[in-house]
C-alpha cells in the first residue's frame, strides 16, 4: 500500500514515503503490520524503541507521534506518566484497505473484455492544487495519461472515477468507457505507461531482493534484521501499483517479469513474518509484557481471505 496515494482518495493524511524509514511512516508502517485492529494502546516507549531498530533518533520517533496524533493518525492517552497509542480507527481501516490492495497486486486475474476506461477532464493552469490532486486520486485508481486531459485504465471503476471527479468539484469532465480501435498510425492506450521504465522497475526489484531470499531459505536472517527486511521489501513492493494499475495480460509484453517479482515479495515477506512478529514482542514486552502476547503479523494468504 502506497498509504500516502491510499489515504489521499480517503482524506487520511498519511506522511509520504521517503528514502530512510522517515519516523512518522514507519510508526504507521508497524502499528499496520503488526498492531492492525487491536483497541489496547501501546507505550510510547515501545513504540520509540522500536524505530531505534531502524536508525531513528528517540527525539525524532517522539516527535513523529505527537505530529501523527495532530493529525488524527493516532489517537492517544496517559496513565500516570505513561503515554499509550494506537491508530485511530479510520486510519486502520484505510491502512487495511490498501494493505489489501498491495497484496493483491500481480495476482492472475480474469480474461480483460477489451474495454478501457476513460476520464476526459480540462483544468486551467491556475489551478495547479486541483490538477495535482485529481492525477494523485486517478492514479491511485490506476489511469495513467495518454494525453494531458485525457487518462486511461484498462481495470479502473468507473463509478470511483465518477465519484472522484464529483468529490473535486471538476466542472469539465466525462467518465466513459469504450474500445480502442487497432488503427496504423494512431497512438494505442497503453502507450500512456513505459513498458520499458516498468520491466526496468520489476528486473531491478528482482536483482536486490535475490540475494536476501537466499538468505531467507537458508536461515540466515535473525530476528531484527527480519523486522527491518520485511519492512523495507513492503515499502518497496507498495510503490509498484502506483505505476503499473495490474494491466492485463493481453496488454504485456512477453515474459513480463511482475509474476517473479511478485513471488519474490510473497515468500520473503510471508518467510519473515514469524521472526519479525518475535523481535516486535520482544521489545514491547520491555515495557509491558502483557500486551507483547497480542502482537501479531499477518501472511498475504490471510489478508487476501479478508477481501
């Protein structure tokens, strides 16, 4: 889940992502994981001790709460000197929501009907904060650009395309859904993605996760590198439907590598579950041993079953 793509079309303020674990994605990235639907509230000292594993300063992770409490991420409570948090309920339900989505990602789908989707839209160029944020909303749903008002998707809902045009107020658009016709010369709707940039993207996905798989099958990784891992090969894997919307089959080159890729995450996530839910216990059981027993990670397989 790009949560920060995920939370603009639910008007959740996620922190974007950023290269190094920045504090206030990574508390929401394992309260997801890890904390996902649990009502009880963890300490802040967890929680901080816990970014440590990633390189975060504890000035840095207790700034991080505080701000993604402003921000309605997290809610919060004091017993005594103690502060506890949770997410709020809102952000686990968004959080839930694209976590399924990114699992679901590369997944055999269907037979494709041919037809494409279509959001026909005119901006002016003074309203620069309208066009970003409708491209982010139609991205996220899986149109790219064909042209600069008109975007195109061959597996988006025409009604959440609809009703993001409505929510923003457009005042020039259409929502339709049609065939391309095979014509010499005219430019094919799937020219709004780099086939090439996208096989690039997979190919080098593959190359720096290899070498962590085979360390995986061996049983070379212990419990805090599991953790930091696990977290890293979501945060990558996440980006990818924000670039390729599960295009079909019938659109893809040959030997297109998104299967591979996909069964690379699938093992090396799955894998390392058991050993980053353990090392996620063992500091939260530093400060409240109670509730280390209801941490829990979750395997694609059980988040799939919730769709």
């Amino acid at each position: 889940m790009n949560d920060r793509e995920s939370s603009e079309a639910e008007g959740v303020d996620f922190p974007r992502f950023q290269v190094g674990a920045p504090p206030q994605h990574l508390i929401t990235t394992l309260l997801g994981d890890y904390w996902i639907g649990r009502p009880e509230q963890l300490p802040s000292a967890a929680l901080v001790r816990l970014t440590e594993e990633f390189g975060v300063s504890a000035v840095a992770a207790r700034a991080a709460l505080s701000r993604l409490t402003r921000r309605d991420l997290l809610e919060s409570s004091k017993i005594g000197r103690r502060t506890y948090y949770r997410l709020t309920d809102r952000a686990a339900a968004v959080l839930l929501e694209g976590r399924q989505r990114i699992m679901s990602f590369g997944l055999e789908q269907g037979a494709w009907d041919g037809r494409w989707v279509m959001a026909a839209f005119s901006i002016s160029e003074e309203q620069r904060d309208l066009r970003h944020a409708l491209r982010a909303r139609l991205r996220w749903l899986g149109f790219a650009p064909l042209y600069d008002g008109l975007w195109v998707s061959p597996t988006a809902n025409a009604d959440s395309a609809a009703a993001v045009l409505t929510e923003l107020e457009i005042p020039m658009a259409t929502i339709f859904r049609a065939e391309a016709l095979d014509l010499a010369g005219m430019r094919a709707p799937q020219e709004a993605w780099d086939f090439d940039e996208l096989r690039r993207t997979y190919e080098g996905f593959v190359a720096q996760y290899a070498p962590l798989l085979e360390r995986v099958r061996r049983g070379a990784v212990g419990a805090s590198e599991a953790l930091v891992a696990r977290t890293g090969i979501m945060d990558t894997w996440r980006t990818f439907p924000n670039h390729d919307p599960d295009l079909p089959t019938e659109l893809l080159p040959a030997d297109w590598p998104r299967a591979a890729a996909r069964d690379l995450f699938v093992e090396i996530y799955d894998t390392l579950g058991p050993l980053a839910e353990f090392r996620v216990k063992q500091i939260v059981a530093e400060f409240q041993p109670e509730l280390a027993e209801l941490v829990a990670h979750h395997r694609t397989s059980s988040i799939l079953a919730l769709t």
